[in-house]
C-alpha cells in the first residue's frame, strides 16, 4: 500500500451557477520514502493539488468534488478540520515557496516551531529540546542563538531551512515542498537540495517536490508527474522520462530548457500560446490547440492515461508517429 494515494481527484471552483473544475481527475501515488517531483507551468495546477491533500485550500469558493485522498491508507477527504489538524504536522507536513510570508515576524524563531508542537500536545520542555534538534538537523549553526532571533534577522536560506525545521519537528512521514527554491540564489538553492536528500537518508521521509525547474528533478526525484491545464497528463521514472518523453507537453518542456553539453547556445524552443483558461477549456486534450503532433481525434476526445513501459502517458498519438 502506498504511504499517500489520490484517487480521481477534482477540486472545484463552486458557484451559484454551478462548479467549474480546475484539478480533473488527478491520479498520483507516494510510496514510503519516495520523491516524486510534479512539474508544470504556473496555474497548471502542481499546488492546488498539493493543497487539496493538505485540506487547505480555501473553502470558498474551492472544493473538493469527486474522488478520494488516502493517507496510509486513512481517507482524508470530508475529514473535518479537527482531524486535519492531527494530521498536519505529524503525518504530512508542507514547506512553502516564500518563508517571509510564512514566518510570522514578530515572533522568534524558537516560539515559531515550538508552536507547531505544542498544538499536537507536545510538553513545552520537550518541545524546547525537540527546536534545537531539529534546527541542527537542518545545519543551522549555533541553534541556541538562532532560536531567539526573529524572521527579518536571518538570510533566506536560513529561514528555509527554519521551515524545513518546522516540518520536520514532528517527524511526518510526508513532506510536501511547493517551489521551495524559487527565491534564492543558486548556491543556496544546491545546499537545500543537498539537505533535502540527507534528511531523506537520514529519516526516509518520502518527499513530493512541486516545481518547474526541470533541472531541479534531474538532481532530487525518483518519478516525475507532468501536470499540464489541471490534468496529470506523465507520469514516469526520471531517467526514461528525460531521454524519452511520451507526451508532447512534456517534449516542448524538455526542449525549452538550454542542455549543459550544448556546444554551441542554439535559440530555444518555445512553447506557442498560452495555458487553457479553466472557465474555458478547450474540448478534448487540453493541450491540443498549443500541439504540433495534434491530431482531429485530440479535438475531441481527451485520451486516457496508457501504460508503457515504466510509466504512463495520456496522448492519442504514439511517439514513433511524432513528425
């Protein structure tokens, strides 16, 4: 059984004149120790996914309307918000892009994290004990000192290392992590990455990373889910899913990124058009009218998620007749 399971998920904007969906159908597991990357452009729906799980978004105007989220096997979705506050925290946990808004800045960064814990009645001198560890756990120098500082007195590295802290505090077997590497510098964006997996060794907490640095997944993940237009539309092995895509988004993706062994800088491809509007979305694939392979069928008929190979790909048009 896998550690987190959703199951035809669909989250809805729900109006008086009726739902309009903007997550359709998502399907992905995480298995115990796992990472599973999940990319896409923004609004494509990584985080509202992400969010859905965690039972945070926010209600209203959003909804989950069908389909079902398991977490060891414990279905989430109707739980109300006092169960979810159990659950947060020490079974899933979620590290956010920007820790400034996260943070609160009047408070130390001590108190921050020890709040965390005393919610899920942890004792106050075990919750103390429990900062620092965590705050080394993360390589924090000093944490004595850093447990009495506030927000605006660390650098961003430093306060995204705080909010690993806090996720971890309570040991979740889950860590969700939405972009947490887009505002910082690419020194300090490796040093994340390398806690990440350390942590990971260290404490086989499985980890789903949301992004749209495909360079980033190359370094972190074990599988890859390519969101496109609120649809999981890849899913597969890192390693066959960069050497050999099998849908076309994920193709134009893949070649919009500059390659390290280029010998020579080539202008990069482009993607033409823009995402689908989720009030109006186009009639079968929702790629369709941005595909240079689409076919009249796409037009009318959204594929099924087919299996191949070591993975999954929902596309009416075999890669062998892309031209």
């Amino acid at each position: 059984m896998a550690l987190l399971e959703v199951q035809d998920l669909t989250t809805s904007i729900v109006r008086r004149s009726g739902s309009v969906p903007i997550i359709r159908n998502v399907n992905l597991n995480v298995d115990k120790g796992e990472t599973l990357g999940i990319v896409g452009e923004s609004g494509s729906g990584k985080s509202v996914t992400m969010l859905s799980v965690m039972g945070l978004i926010p209600s209203p105007p959003l909804a989950i309307t069908d389909g079902a989220i398991r977490l060891k096997g414990r279905d989430l979705v109707g739980a109300d918000e006092k169960t979810m506050q159990a659950v947060r925290g020490a079974d899933m946990a979620m590290v956010y892009q920007d820790p400034m808004v996260s943070l609160n800045p009047v408070m130390r960064i001590g108190r921050q994290i020890e709040e965390g814990m005393t919610a899920h009645h942890v004792g106050k001198n075990e919750a103390q004990q429990r900062t620092l560890e965590v705050l080394g756990e993360v390589g924090i120098p000093d944490p004595p000192r850093v447990r009495d500082l506030y927000p605006h007195e660390l650098s961003g590295g430093m306060r995204q290392r705080v909010m690993i802290a806090s996720a971890l505090a309570l040991s979740p077997d889950l860590l969700i992590f939405d972009e947490p590497t887009t505002a910082l510098d690419v020194t300090i964006q490796q040093q994340i990455l390398y806690l990440v997996r350390e942590l990971q060794r260290s404490t086989g907490v499985a980890v789903v990373w949301i992004t749209h640095d495909l360079g980033v997944l190359a370094r972190l993940v074990d599988r890859v889910a390519v969101m496109y237009g609120g649809r999981v539309v890849e899913v597969d092995d890192i390693e066959p899913l960069f050497s050999e895509p099998r849908h076309p988004y994920t193709e134009a993706l893949m070649a919009s990124v500059p390659g390290m062994h280029d010998d020579e800088r080539a202008p990069l491809r482009q993607i033409p058009g823009s995402p689908p509007d989720v009030n109006h979305m186009p009639p079968g694939c929702p790629f369709q009218p941005r595909c240079e392979f689409a076919i009249e069928r796409c037009t009318r008929e959204m594929p099924p998620m087919l299996s191949h190979g070591t993975g999954e790909s929902a596309c009416w048009v075999p890669r062998e007749e892309w031209k």
